[in-house]
C-alpha cells in the first residue's frame, strides 16, 4: 500500500498557492491546530478542529478543509474516508497547479492502495507520456489489475529502460506478460536479460526452454536446456516431463514428440517405457503413424503389455496395413486386451482385408 506524506505541512510555505492568496484567518488557525494535533498522533483532536469550523461554499478555504481533513483520515488509517475528502478538494477546481497536481499523486496512491485501478488511471494516465518513474510504477500495476497486459507493456518497458538495474520483478512481469499474449520472441529477450544477471538460476534456463517450446523452436529448446546442463545445473525428471507435457496441454503434439525424443537421445531423460509410451502417442497425435509404430511395436514386443500391442494393432488398420494390423491384435489379446474391443478390430480388419484381395484377383482375370 502507498502511504507516504502522512503528515501534511499546512503552512503557507509548505502550501503551494497560500502565500499568494488569502486565506480566512480562522480556517488558518484550524488548519495549523489540526496539523498539529495529528503530529501528536491525536486523530480525534484533529477532526475536531477542521469540523468546529465553517467556509464558504466553492471557496479556496473548503477545499483545503477538505484535504487536511484527508489527510487526517489516511494518517488514521482511514483510506475510504481519505479517498472521499481528497477527491472533493482535487475537484472543487480551487487548488493551484502545483498543489493540484500532488493531491492527484495522493490520491492515486490511495485508490491503488484499495485496488479502484480504473481511478488510478483515470488520474494518471493523461500524464503517461511525460510520467515519473513512479507514476509509471503505478499505472503498471493499475493495467495489471485491470488485467490489460497490453497497456502496462509499453509502461513497463519504458520503467526498465529508464532503469537498467530495475529489480528482476518488472522483468519477470514483462516475462510473463508477453507470453501471455504470446509474443514469445520479446518474452525470450526479457527472459534473456534475466539470466544475465543469475547465470546459474536453473529454472530461468527452464523457464526459456519453455518459451521457446512455446513458440514452436523445439531445436531452440533443446539446445538452451543442454547448455545449461553443460554448466553443470540439473533439472528434475519433474520439471522436464512438465515442459514436455506443457506441449500436449498447448495441442501441440509434434512439439512434444521432437522435445521428448530429444531430451532422451541427450540423456537428459531416462528412457523409460513410460516415456516411450508417451513418445510413441505423441506422434500418433501428430498424424506421424509411421513414427508412431517405429516406437511403439518395439516398446510392445519388450512389454508383451496388451494395451501397447493394441496401440499397434490400431495404428497399422489405420495405415490399411491389414495383416500386420491382425497379427498386431492377435498378440495384444494374448497380452490381455479387451476381448470385446480385439473382436470388433478383427471384424473390421478381416472384412477389409478379403475385399482388398478379392479386388486384387478380380485384377488379374
């Protein structure tokens, strides 16, 4: 939460615009007994004395009423009441351009500080071209939650650029933000800069596989994660198996099959019978039957596994491949496949295999 400034000068020095106007003495008097009873932490006191008093209405006097008493209210921990006042003086159009434009600072803070977003932007976002890097911060986070990524962007990058050494937060923001809208080149960059500054951090080097992945750069992925293995970092069977499966969550099956196959080529993946499996329907979800049978007839005739023979059965009717499609299924119900699913496969392979030789004789004569 943004609180700062909690004790307002009231002076007319410390209040832009006061000296050259004129206040009503009693409203100035107030003010002053207010500031001075909210530097002693007596809130109550302070309410009272800006509430004993009246001002005119549209008068330059009501509007600072309103701000101290604002400020009385934040100072108290009161950040609704605060808002209240705050906006009523911003509005009553009595401060000067100065002042003005520090109470709309204030009272963006505290409408951030109660996530009012659209408020925060309402207030900054007509000075966005010339902004500090504070109101840039601010209106950043407002886009955030307003959940409009493509607006904090530019801000964001703006901040960054300002700042080179700005904290690895709004990097990882803009990380994570243009993958979000799947621009997953700019997201890379930034992901980039990140590992510049932690070499060593394993899962930035996951987390830039991952992007690649992502972005369809399976070889990228690939080589970005044998480099960090070449460092001497490690990843989890976890972490690996979670990146290739993030291909499947993203229908992206071939993705997944070239990530997987690599990964176990490399070693960087224990070639387990799981793994194959997965391997092997990868492919088969890629329309790459041929690939498909090439990992899977192996993986069935070590497993002898009904299941795996079936899934070979499967994709060699699908290739009209009908004998190697029936031997596949004899074998799968030896292995304890269903014996109902077997029999329908069987009809059907049987039925299409003798019209295939009928029609090959009927040829021939």
């Amino acid at each position: 939460m943004y609180r700062w400034l909690l004790l307002v000068m009231l002076s007319a020095g410390a209040v832009p615009g006061m000296a050259q106007q004129t206040v009503d003495p009693t409203v100035f008097r107030a003010l002053n007994a207010a500031q001075a009873a909210q530097q002693k932490g007596d809130h109550a006191a302070a309410r009272r004395a800006l509430e004993g008093i009246q001002a005119k209405s549209g008068s330059l006097e009501e509007a600072l009423i309103w701000r101290s008493q604002a400020y009385v209210a934040w100072s108290a921990g009161n950040n609704g009441q605060a808002i209240e006042w705050l906006d009523k003086a911003v509005r009553s159009g009595k401060l000067d351009e100065q002042m003005l434009a520090g109470e709309r600072l204030n009272l963006a803070k505290l409408n951030l500080g109660e996530r009012r977003f659209a408020r925060v932007v309402e207030l900054l976002g007509p000075e966005q071209g010339t902004a500090s890097e504070e109101v840039l911060q601010m209106l950043v986070q407002a886009y955030q939650g307003l959940n409009q990524p493509a607006k904090a962007l530019p801000l964001a990058e703006r901040y960054v650029q300002a700042n080179p050494k700005a904290a690895d937060i709004w990097l990882q923001f803009l990380v994570g933000a243009n993958a979000d809208l799947k621009r997953y080149a700019q997201a890379e960059r930034w992901q980039r800069q990140l590992l510049a500054r932690q070499p060593n951090d394993a899962k930035g080097w996951r987390q830039l596989a991952g992007l690649q992945q992502m972005a369809g750069s399976n070889d990228k992925a690939l080589a970005t994660l044998r480099a960090a293995h070449s460092k001497g970092l490690r990843f989890s069977e976890a972490e690996l198996d979670n990146l290739v499966l993030l291909a499947g969550a993203a229908d992206q099956p071939w993705q997944g099959a070239k990530l997987l196959a690599g990964m176990l080529d490399s070693g960087l993946l224990a070639n387990t019978a799981a793994r194959q499996e997965r391997l092997g329907l990868f492919w088969w979800q890629a329309r790459d039957r041929a690939a498909a049978v090439r990992v899977l007839r192996p993986l069935a005739e070590r497993s002898g596994n009904g299941k795996h023979w079936l899934y070979v059965a499967q994709l060699e009717l699908e290739r009209s491949r009908w004998q190697a499609g029936l031997d596949a299924l004899a074998r799968a119900e030896r292995g304890g496949a269903e014996r109902a699913k077997v029999r329908s496969w069987r009809q059907w392979a049987e039925s299409e295999l003798r019209f295939e030789q009928e029609n090959r004789v009927a040829s021939r004569s």
